[in-house]
C-alpha cells in the first residue's frame, strides 16, 4: 500500500475542526494553521502538528486544503505576508472548501498557478453535522486529474464528490446551492410562526410534514429549533448565508440574469442581521416573523 499523501489544513472553525479530525482518524498526517492558535488544540492533541505561517503549511504537505469565511480572508491567507504562495511548489494542490465568489477563485487560482500549485475549489453543503459525519455534498471546479487525485482524501469528509467544471464551477454550484438553502430557511420561519400564530404545535411540524413534498434537511432541522426557540449552539451563522446570497446576486448580475427571489432572500437576511444576529443561527430568523410583544 502506497504511502499517503501529507496534508495541510488551514481555517479550523466550526467546519475544519470536524473534517480535520476525520482526516486523522484516518491516518493521515496533518499540519493546520488557524489564525487563532488555540483552536487548533483539539486536534493537536490528536496527532497534528502546527504551522506558524500559511507558508509553512506547504513545506509539511502535498495538498493544502482550506475552509475559510470569505474570499477577503482566503487571499489573505494565500497571497498575503507568510502567505501559502511564498511556500508554494511545482505539483502541489490546494484545495478550497470556502465559499467565495467565482470570478475571485479563478482569479487567485490563475496566479498561484504562476507559481506552480494548482487550485481546486471543492466547497461543501451539508452543515457541522454533516462534517462530524463525513456526509457532505462536495461540488468542485478544476482539472479533471486534480479532482481524481484528491478524491481518495476528500471522501473521507463527504458521501459526494461531483466535478462540475473548470475552476469556479464549485462556487458556482455553491452559490445555487445556498440559495434554496437560504430561501428554505426564510420560508420555514415564515411558516413556524404563522403556525404559532394560529394556535398549532409548532413542535410536531417537522414530524408531520416528513417525506411530502414540503419535507427538507432544513425543515427537519430548523423547524424543531425555531418552535422551542433553541438557538444555542451556532451551528452555522447567519452572516455566511447572508454573504453567500451577495454572491449569487453578484454572479446573477454578471450573467444578465434575475434572481428576484433569492434578492428578497438577501434583504430579509440583511435585515435580520442589523438587528444583531449576524453571528447567530439562522434558527433565529423566525424573529423576523414573529409578532414583537
């Protein structure tokens, strides 16, 4: 059996932690970097080793992947001070499970393959749980070649991994993606508090309308959380859906396309977070809707 290829792992929030620990566990070596060390403790403790800079990532790996906020901290994090493109190498990847805007990604991949280092963008649907499962969707955008050497690695995180074009196509399907999410979200706490209104439980909303045609993943998740008003722990934030429908807009824009529901989607959410919730669950968008007491 082959040796397996090192890894490097950027971007240890609450997606890269669970995916990192999959990674270890099966057998492969690690180095991460986070801009807040002490996150990577957990999985320090767990066998990884530590980079200092984003550089230093490509000295200890073949493959670097990163899971990041935005495209803002991505090209930081790649093409700033101690930045991976001063470690790059001829014939290592990098592997971006961020969500970013397309034209971005294709921009950066262009000049970091100046340096020899090819860009896949793989970015992932499926939440915190689907990370601790391995269950992901993964849609990615690069070389066919790039895309089959990496797969071994990455069907350790996900039950899914569909090449669906050049470089930027992975965003581009992420950013669809995020729409019916955010769209769904939006509608679900529309419909839990028009429930409560009149005078439903909303607790059994989910289990009733399970396998029709109104049934979702995120029915099935927010709903229960919205109806008991649990919205501890985040599992995911309400300012990344915000800026994910900003991208399909945007790309919409480019396109010559009208995406009018997903721009309502972009307001609401806009509106929402104002009032405080950008860095909480998106279970909390049912306040939108609920009558103020």
């Amino acid at each position: 059996m082959s040796e397996l290829p090192s890894l490097a792992f950027a971007g240890i929030g609450l997606m890269g932690l669970p995916m990192c620990r999959r990674l270890l566990a099966a057998g492969y070596r690690v180095t991460v970097w986070n801009r807040s060390p002490d996150k990577c403790a957990p999985l320090v403790a767990l066998g990884a080793q530590v980079a200092d800079t984003p550089a230093a990532l490509c000295d200890a790996a073949d493959i670097v992947l990163l899971c990041l906020a935005d495209t803002a901290v991505v090209r930081a994090v790649v093409f700033g001070p101690n930045g991976i493109v001063e470690g790059a190498r001829e014939g290592q990847l990098l592997v971006d499970h961020s969500s970013l805007e397309p034209s971005a990604t294709r921009e950066m991949a262009a000049a970091l393959a100046a340096r020899g280092m090819r860009w896949v963008d793989a970015p992932v649907s499926g939440g915190t749980a689907g990370a601790e499962a391995g269950s992901l969707a993964i849609m990615a955008g690069g070389r066919a070649e790039d895309i089959e050497r990496v797969r071994p690695i990455l069907m350790h995180l996900g039950q899914r991994l569909t090449h669906m074009g050049e470089v930027g196509a992975g965003q581009v399907t992420k950013a669809c993606n995020q729409m019916i999410v955010a769209c769904n979200a939006l509608v679900i706490a529309e419909v839990v508090a028009l429930a409560e209104r009149a005078g439903v439980d909303t607790r059994l909303l989910a289990t009733a309308l399970a396998g029709g045609f109104a049934d979702s993943k995120p029915l099935q998740i927010l709903a229960p959380q919205m109806a008991a008003s649990e919205f501890e722990p985040v599992k995911w934030h309400v300012r990344t859906l915000l800026k994910d429908l900003d991208t399909a807009t945007a790309l919409a824009r480019e396109q010559g396309g009208a995406t009018p529901m997903t721009g309502l989607a972009a307001q609401l959410m806009r509106l929402h977070g104002s009032h405080g919730h950008l860095e909480r669950d998106p279970a909390t968008l049912v306040e939108l809707f609920r009558e103020r007491r």
